[in-house]
C-alpha cells in the first residue's frame, strides 16, 4: 500500500498540471485517496516494470463492485453496499499512472482489465467519476457524461467530478 499511495501522489501532483491550478490540484484531493475495500475485494490492478533491478509500480486502477463511485477510505460520502449486478452499474475506480509512464496505453490496459472482470461478474454497464485531466482517456474509450458534479474543497477552491458511463454488453 505504501507504494500504491506514492503512485498516487506523485500521478495526482504531477499529471494535473496541465489541467488544474495548484489550489484546484489540492482540492481534489480531497476525492481522491486510497480505498482498500479494492483491494480487500480483489478488484484493484497495478502494473509494474522492471528498472536497475527493481521492480517499479507504473499505473494502477481497478473496479469496484460497491456502490462508491470514487474516493479513498475516508472520502465523504461513500457507499460501501455491494451493487446488484442485474440493475446497477460497476465502478472504475482509482486510476492513477507514474508521470513517466504517462500516454503508453497503460490507463487503457487498466480499463480493459477492470471491464472484463465486471462483464465476468455479470454487470451490464459500469461507471466512473473523472477529474478533468481523466475525461478525454474515457471518452476515447466509449464513456459518456452524464452528469457533472461540482464540489469545493476546503480551500474554497472547486473540484469537478464527472460522472461518466458505459455500456458492458456488445
């Protein structure tokens, strides 16, 4: 977890600069964070590569089959009731790359991953709450917005998240 968590922070310092102000970056933090119910249930992913003979964690994400659509252990608001796969949506959670390993299909082959595991459980479509930086990634990739929800940090500052989905079945 230690090494999921410096992933984490070194993906959200450094690969939302281009998108967000500095005060826009800590208030989303604020809904980002660890959440170990992914892993406890097995549904979170990380990808990792070998440098100078050690082994490195590069991306990491996953899916969820909780009602949570996005946070850490200690987000607000989370729904932590196991969704019915007949009549509720699965959830891509936690998506976060290594600044240098940004833009090498590694956000693609996550969500490849967390879709089939979620077709395998048998839910029919899934969703996701993107960060701005996020949202072109998922559009590419099938998700449309249906929702754009806006809340503000501690700072004052606003963080957009933007609720997202997809279809499971072809």
């Amino acid at each position: 977890m230690p090494a999921i968590l410096d992933l984490m922070g070194a993906s959200i310092e450094h690969n939302m600069r281009d998108f967000l102000s500095e005060a826009e970056i800590a208030s989303a933090r604020e809904s980002m964070g660890l959440d170990q119910s992914l892993i406890r249930d097995g549904t979170y992913f990380v990808i990792e590569t070998e440098k100078d003979g050690q082994t490195v964690m590069v991306a990491c994400g996953g899916w969820g089959k909780r009602r949570t659509l996005f946070g850490g252990d200690a987000t607000e608001g989370r729904d932590d009731r196991l969704s019915d796969p007949a009549t509720e949506p699965a959830r891509i959670r936690a998506m976060y790359t290594h600044p240098a390993w940004v833009r090498r299909g590694l956000g693609t082959l996550l969500l490849e991953l967390g879709e089939q595991a979620a077709r395998d459980a048998g839910f029919q479509t899934i969703e996701l709450g993107s960060t701005i930086p996020g949202q072109p990634l998922y559009e590419v990739r099938g998700y449309d917005a249906f929702h754009t929800e806006i809340r503000t940090g501690a700072n004052g500052e606003s963080n957009t998240i933007i609720h997202m989905r997809k279809s499971l079945v072809d």
